[in-house]
C-alpha cells in the first residue's frame, strides 16, 4: 500500500477496519473464557456472561463506521449480521432447549467475523475504483 493510498483513506474506514479485527480478537476470547468454564474452573461462566458486555456494541459501531466512511453495502450487510447474530447468542443463552445452538452461532460469529474483517480494506478499494 503505498503512503499516498493510506492518506487518501477516510479515518471511518480505518476504525470499521480496527472495530472489525477487534471483535474477532474479542470473539477468540469469548470463546476462551467458555473452554476455561467448560473445562478448567466453573466459576469462569461468570467472566463469559460479563465480557460480552465490552464488545455487544462493536457490530453496530462496524455499521455506523460502515455508512460514514462509505464502505461498500456487503461490509454493512455484514455488520448487521454480526450484530443480529450477536442477538442470537443471547437469546440460545436464555431460551430453554435453544442452547445446543449457542456454540454453533459463535462458530458462524467468528467466521464471519474474519471474512468482513479481511474484506474492508480491499472492498473499499475496489469500490473507489469501480
């Protein structure tokens, strides 16, 4: 990339890009924190209830950043995905007989989580031109 593609870039593109890579580190731990509950200390559900509390937000903040620094309609489409899948997990955590369906979200989170993360810069790019 050169320095003056980096300076042509909005500053909303490049917080829709460090939003993105953060709520897949943010996922990566989530999960972390579940295999630490599942297999090694109990007392660590708790830590997995409170942590999501830190990054619910950051889908929906992908989708502001997403219109202000116009990126391409797939990277907002995406971002309201995470956020409504962010919703699901909730609703697997607290719907009796819904829970088998909570790691496998958290599965389709993290991937998904990658891929939008991956495209922003280079769907911004190509949108430019286009």
């Amino acid at each position: 990339m050169t320095q003056q593609a980096v300076r042509k870039t909005p500053l909303a593109v490049w917080i829709s890009l460090g939003l993105a890579w953060l709520f897949v580190v943010c996922i990566a731990v989530q999960t972390f924190i579940a295999g630490m509950a599942l297999f090694h200390d109990g007392s660590m559900w708790r830590s997995h209830t409170v942590f999501v509390h830190f990054f619910e937000i950051v889908p929906l903040l992908m989708l502001i950043f997403g219109f202000a620094g116009k990126l391409p309609a797939p990277y907002k489409w995406r971002s309201l995905a995470l956020l409504l899948l962010v919703i699901s997990q909730y609703l697997t955590a607290n719907l009796p007989g819904a829970g088998a369906w909570h790691p496998v979200i958290a599965i389709g989170l993290f991937w998904l989580a990658v891929d939008t993360a991956r495209g922003v810069l280079p769907s911004y790019r190509q949108e430019q031109k286009g």
